[in-house]
C-alpha cells in the first residue's frame, strides 16, 4: 500500500545516506513521513529536519563519525505483513539479540519494542529492525 511504499522508500534513502557518508537526505512531504521523521528526530536518531516546498530534508546523525545505523531490516511487507502478540514480540526480540532498535507499529502508532513491552505491554505489527 502507500504507506508502506512510502516508509520504505524513506528507510532505503536513510540507509544508503548512511552507507554514502551523506549529511543530508531528501524524502517526499507526505503525512506518514512527517510522522516516522518526527519520531525520529523524538529519539534523536537525526540531527534535525526542515521542509522545504513538497520536500522533507532529513540531517543525517553520527557518534564519532560513524553512522547510526548500519543497516535495516525490513521485516513487514505490503504483501506479508507481521504481527505480534505482546508474548511473541519478547521471543522475536531475543532472536534477534545485539544492538538493534525494533520499529512497530501499534494502536499508538510507531514505537520502539522496547517501549511497548516495558511501559504499553501491548504487540503489534513488528515493520523493520535498525541495526546499530
């Protein structure tokens, strides 16, 4: 759907930004981008953002010159999507175990999983996994 085409596409740019040593990104204005660079920037896992005409542009965060992310992980599709109950969501995470931040979507819109198992104790739809 485009939603999800437009997170998607918003995470792809956000990783080959980081790949290519980029300090900005630029991605379409619409109202689910706002919302994932808001929460981004909420989390301080970008510097800052500006919109200018029809266009969102994102100032990519390092630590020490090195990247936030090293890479994403989509894990919902469009075609497939995933969820999870508050039960299940603990043994996904320690599956996948090391420094990683797990992005879902619940009925309180993105969060992190953390954030939902220790303070909404709620599942949901587990869309992508940030490598640090």
């Amino acid at each position: 759907d485009k939603f999800m085409k437009s997170t998607r596409e918003f995470l792809n740019k956000l990783q080959v930004g980081y790949k290519c040593r980029s300090y900005i990104i630029t991605v379409d204005l619409n109202k689910k981008n706002i919302e994932i660079v808001d929460y981004f920037y909420q989390k301080n896992w970008i510097k800052m953002f500006t919109i200018q005409e029809n266009k969102i542009i994102i100032y990519l965060r390092y630590i020490k010159n090195k990247p936030l992310f090293t890479k994403i992980k989509f894990i919902s599709t469009s075609g497939h999507r995933k969820y999870f109950s508050k039960e299940s969501v603990s043994f996904f995470r320690k599956s996948i175990g090391g420094n990683s931040n797990i992005l879902m979507y619940t009925s309180f819109g993105l969060q992190t999983v953390n954030y939902t198992q220790k303070i909404l104790n709620i599942g949901g739809e587990i869309s992508y996994i940030l490598y640090e």
